[in-house]
C-alpha cells in the first residue's frame, strides 16, 4: 500500500481513478439499459480493431505484386491468421452498425443539446473516420472485389463539385488505380486515420466526462 500511495501522490493516479471510473452515473445508463452503452462497445470494437490490425500489418505487404498473396498467406500460414482477419473483417461491420445506432440514439433522445455540442461534432467526426477506416481497408486485400469496388468509390468521389478531381487524384495517386493508390490507401489506414481518431476519441471521452452523461427523458407526472 506504501507503493501505492507514493504512485498517487506523485502521478495523481487516484484522482484519475475518480474522475473516470467513481463518477456519478444516471440511473438505467449501465449495460442494462444496453441504448447508453453503445458508444463504449464502439470503442472496445475499435481497440479490437486496433490489436488485429497491428497484427495484420506485420505481415501485409502493401504493393500490387504482393498484397493478395501475402493476404492469402496470413489466412493459409500464419498461426491464428485465418482468426486474426476475420476479426479484423467483421469488426470493420460491426465498428459501423454501433457508431451509426450510438449517433441515432444520441440525436433521437436530445443527447446533443445544450451543454454536449461540442461532444456531438466530436462524434460525428468519429463517425466519418469509421467510414473512411472502412473505405480505405476495403481496397487493401487487392482482389477484384477490393479493386472495382474503389473505382466505384473514387468516381464517386470525382463528381464533388469543384474540389473533386482534386480529391480523386490525391486518392488514387494518379489518373489511374495503381501502386500509388494501394499504398496511399494503407497509408491513410494504419497511419493518419488512426491517429487522428486517436486525438479525436481523446477529446469525445474528455467531453463525455467534463459534462457527464445525459440522463434519459423523464415521464411526464
């Protein structure tokens, strides 16, 4: 215990501990009142996705000549590869299913008004890096499904007014998928999504905990 309390009177780590963890919460926001919990199973997906990805990538091979067969190597030769990916797929589903009913709960039950605006743009900036998570990993396995589908996307992408050339030439890497795209795209994946939704995930729990949880409507007496 002596230990413990020198590492809290230098680090604070008891206070943290307080502000956390022994907070007031509303009554029927817990994992029962399963509606309030979905942003908490978005993260631990999220952390998930994060831990198989890392292990995905440290045998992924972003190049045209490679990226299939090293993707066919991780489910045919790595141990628990088959297991690690399938996580990885299915988690990149489930990860927008519960952003998108974590998003519609908050604005169908008031949860973005007055104090949380602020937490609610953080959200909504969470939801479309989920997107841009899902874009840019979909095009990473390199077959003909990945491949035609982000032709699809970056045309899509093209007809933007104005900055949309724009757009799609910096995605592709050029006037034409390539090498370029492929490795633009696990760029963005597994380098600047990530970290910017590591500061913006910072800023949404900081929100959530500075103004706390919003109670659940009453019942008019």
């Amino acid at each position: 215990m002596k230990a413990y309390a020198w590492i809290c009177e230098r680090t604070g780590l008891d206070k943290i501990w307080e502000a956390l963890m022994a907070r007031h919460i509303p009554e029927a926001t817990g994992w029962v009142g399963l509606r309030y919990t979905l942003g908490s199973a978005t993260m631990m997906i999220f952390t998930v996705q994060a831990v198989t990805g890392f292990l995905l990538a440290a045998n992924y091979s972003p190049s045209p000549d490679h990226a299939y067969d090293s993707v066919r190597y991780i489910d045919s030769s790595v141990l628990f590869g088959r297991l690690v990916r399938g996580l990885h797929h299915w988690g990149a589903s489930f990860m927008v299913v519960f952003a998108v009913l974590h998003m519609l709960r908050v604005y169908f039950m008031g949860s973005y008004k007055y104090p949380r605006e602020a937490t609610w743009m953080a959200g909504v900036g969470l939801l479309l890096l989920v997107m841009g998570f899902s874009f840019t990993g979909y095009l990473l396995p390199w077959d003909q499904k990945a491949y035609w589908a982000t032709v699809v996307g970056t045309t899509i992408a093209e007809q933007t007014p104005v900055i949309g050339p724009a757009i799609a030439l910096i995605l592709r890497g050029g006037d034409t998928m390539g090498p370029a795209t492929i490795s633009r795209f696990y760029a963005l994946h597994v380098l600047a999504l990530p970290a910017l939704t590591g500061g913006l995930l910072a800023a949404h729990l900081f929100l959530v905990i500075w103004h706390g949880i919003s109670e659940p409507p009453q019942k008019a007496p």
